[in-house]
C-alpha cells in the first residue's frame, strides 16, 4: 500500500487548495512565484470544478488543467489531484433530479450549493466514475502528481426511495433474515414487527419516537453509503497509479462518518481542522483532533484544511492573533502530521466564502496573513528533515465509538444534557493538560500498549 512518506520524501508538505479557475490565467504566473517564496510544495488541484470539466453531459475540458499541472511540474510543486464529485454540476439536477438529496419530509435538496448528491444515486455513481477514469487516464502518468484527493468532506446524506432499496439490501446483508432484523430492532414493541422487506423504509419523520434500532442502523447505512461511493472512486485511480497514495479528507470529530472503518481503505488519513480562534480550549481541540486522526493512520496524517485568518461560516468570525496561525500548525506537526494545508491559497474574490481568509488574502503579498505563512513555511522546511515520517507514542488511549456516539444521539435517552462529543472532548482535555501523550482506540482493537485507558460513555 502506498503512503504519505512515499510521497513526501522526508518532506513535511506545506500548500493548501488552489483554485485558478476562479481567477484570469495571468495570475496563475503569479500565483506561483508567490507560492515558491511562501516556500509552498503541493497544492490541491480540481476539488470543486465538476462544470469547468464536464460544462455538459459527457464533455471534457481539460486544457486549463493541462496548463496547471504542467506549471507545477515545471516549478517543482507536487499536485493533489482531487476528484471533484463532492459537488455535481447544475446540469446533473436538472436532467436528473433523481440524484438529488431528500430529507428527512421528502423535500428535495435542490442544487445552488454543494453536496447536493444521493449516495445511492446508480446515475450520480456513474457519472462520478466516468469522470474519474478520464481524469486517471490523463493524468495518471503525470510527473507532477503526488497523490489523490476523492470528493471532499463526504456528508451528504438522504432518505429518498432510491436510498430506500438500498437501505433493504444492507440490511438483508447485515440481518440475513426478518426475523433476526425484527428481533434486532426490538419491533414487538409498538406493533412495529415487518412482514416483508418492502415495508422498511428509511426513518423519515413519524408521528413519536422512531425505533432506535432503525435509526442506529441507518447511521452505519450512510456511513457506508457514503464510503461505497469513496472506494468505487479510490479504486479507479487505484488500477491506473497503483503506487500513488489516495486520501478523502475528514472533518473533524463528525457524526456522520464512522471514521474507524474508512481510515481502514485509506493509503493516507487527512481531516480539516478549525479551531475557533476566541475559545479558549482551541489549542486543546487542534490536540486533540491531531491525535485522534493519528490514531486512524496509525501513523503520519495529512492535514488538509485550515484557516490562515478568520473562517466564514460563525456568527462573529473572528481573525487569527498574530502568531496563533504558526502556533497551531507547528502544534499539528508535533501530534504526528506530515503535511499542513490550508483552505485555500488565494482568497476568493466571489461566492459563499468570499469572506473565508486564504493563504494570500486580498491584503497582498505585503500583508500580515502572507507574511505569516511565509515564516510557516521556512519552519516547516527547516524541521521536515528531522520529524517527516516520525512516530508518536502514546502511553493512554481513549476509546471513541462511533456507534455508541449515534445511539447516544437519539430520542428517549436518560438525559439530554450529555454530550457524547463534549465528554469525550473532556476527558481528552483532561489528559493533555497533564501532559499525557493520548490516543484513540475503538473497542476491540489491541490496548496492550497503553499504560492506561479511559472510557469515557460507551453506550
């Protein structure tokens, strides 16, 4: 299995997501004459640009690609190449609304944002593997490729009649038969016992409480749902550049993804982490999520996302104090990360995180954010001899289950003041300001090696 290290070559990575096709190509020179003395080494190419690379159904335009991963090979900087099938084109919607989302009351999640897919959608799955053939067929042999980005923040989720059948055939496989998934589900109780496999549906919104057994069983469905559609894309780039390592990155510390089982077919993990730079346990957050993906790798983790300056997406977002940038990122390497990334390079001058800070903000070159990430770099380039690849070792694990977390979350609990997340966040608190050097372990894996290990709410 290919890894980080084999991309890295004793390198700790330092760039961020680049979208050039938001911007006029005479910037694009630009661009990367700035990058080299912000002494960057990879960008993340193609994460959001499904209709710059199919404008219709079964297109290709790849020339301004072609151009771009020509131009960081010529200037020495490695591409994560991602598939951008985290967010289908308007054109999919609208000869195809039966790849759109539906919640929970059957309303159809239309596009005009991002995510806007059915997991189980066979015409979105289709359309996303098209794509991602061409894109390994193209680039595959590319000497500026390092790695594969697949989708991005996978979080999507839907309780369409699509998702419905395949609701069934997971569950035919996970039960075997009625009667073990009615014994399962408890559904003597309220009458809820299913004759055939066609009366189940997804627990869309009922009159009282729904079955917790249905609920739970959904939660790992999506999980799953979700990561069928990552490996069918890892598998295509898999066959053409076997010896590339392929990631999709996390979000941090999110319910909807068992990560557990998907950092199991990942070559490398990676997650976004974004602290809020006024809470004053963010260093302990940033911490934590950095061991808890290190504990997924089991070993060196990419991260993949984070703010240079203020986020967007708060109710008051506030600016990063002088320092706190390099602070939290030096932090990340020392809790075992072999790459520090950024959502993105440059600003954005449009759209819905216009006001979402990038490595070069709209202050220039002179600015205090640039300056910043300049200094991060020198850092970076001046420890990945010593650290890259390095190892971590911790003396305490934390046992965090995602299935306990989803069956915390439901209705008719003891209490609703407990936080599954909080707790967990807790003790991990707990522990970091004493000093311990913590992990995270699920139930069943081997904890021979721990001196000491905490269970904080296992259902």
């Amino acid at each position: 299995m290919p890894s980080l290290n084999d991309s890295t070559r004793g390198r700790l990575l330092f760039g961020g997501d680049y979208n050039p096709e938001q911007w006029p190509q005479e910037i694009w020179s630009e661009d990367v004459a700035l990058m080299k003395a912000a002494g960057v080494n990879s960008v993340t190419l193609g994460v959001f640009s499904w209709s710059k690379l199919e404008p219709r159904p079964g297109a290709r335009d790849f020339g301004w690609l072609d151009r771009l991963m020509d131009l960081m090979e010529t200037t020495g900087i490695g591409v994560v190449l991602a598939t951008p099938t985290a967010s289908p084109p308007p054109w999919m919607g609208a000869r195809h609304p039966e790849t759109l989302p539906r919640d929970e009351d059957g309303r159809t999640v239309w596009w005009g944002s991002r995510q806007q897919f059915c997991p189980s959608s066979p015409v979105y799955r289709t359309y996303a593997a098209a794509l991602t053939e061409d894109l390994a067929l193209r680039y595959g042999g590319h000497p500026a490729l390092r790695m594969w980005h697949i989708n991005n923040e996978y979080c999507t989720h839907c309780w369409c009649d699509e998702t419905g059948r395949h609701f069934r055939r997971w569950l035919r496989a996970r039960h075997g038969s009625l009667d073990a998934l009615n014994e399962s589900w408890g559904t003597a109780f309220w009458s809820q016992r299913y004759d055939s496999w066609e009366e189940i549906i997804p627990p869309r919104r009922a009159q009282y409480m729904r079955n917790p057994g249905q609920v739970l069983d959904f939660r790992r469905f999506t999980s799953d749902a979700l990561l069928e559609c990552y490996t069918a894309e890892r598998d295509i780039v898999r066959r053409h550049t076997p010896h590339t390592p392929v990631t999709s990155n996390f979000m941090p510390l999110w319910s909807g993804q068992d990560a557990w089982r998907w950092a199991e077919e990942e070559d490398v993990v990676s997650v976004d982490i974004y602290p809020d730079p006024r809470d004053e346990h963010g260093g302990q957050y940033n911490a934590m999520i950095g061991d808890m993906t290190r504990s997924q790798a089991g070993g060196p983790w990419v991260l993949m996302e984070q703010a240079a300056g203020p986020v967007n997406w708060r109710g008051v977002n506030h600016p990063k104090p002088r320092g706190l940038n390099r602070l939290w990122s030096l932090q990340s390497v020392a809790h075992g990360a072999d790459a520090i990334c950024y959502f993105q390079w440059r600003q954005s001058r449009q759209g819905a995180e216009k006001f979402h800070s990038g490595m070069l903000n709209h202050a220039g070159e002179q600015g205090r954010i640039f300056q910043e990430i300049k200094r991060i770099g020198a850092d970076l380039a001046l420890l990945g001899p010593y650290v890259a690849g390095g190892r971590v070792r911790d003396e305490v694990a934390v046992l965090h289950d995602w299935d306990s977390w989803w069956a915390d979350q439901q209705d008719g609990r003891l209490s609703s003041c407990l936080d599954y997340a909080e707790i967990v966040r807790a003790w991990h608190r707990a522990l970091w300001e004493s000093n311990l050097p913590t992990g995270f372990a699920r139930p069943g894996h081997d904890l021979s090696a721990y001196r000491m290990v905490v269970v904080p709410h296992l259902y």
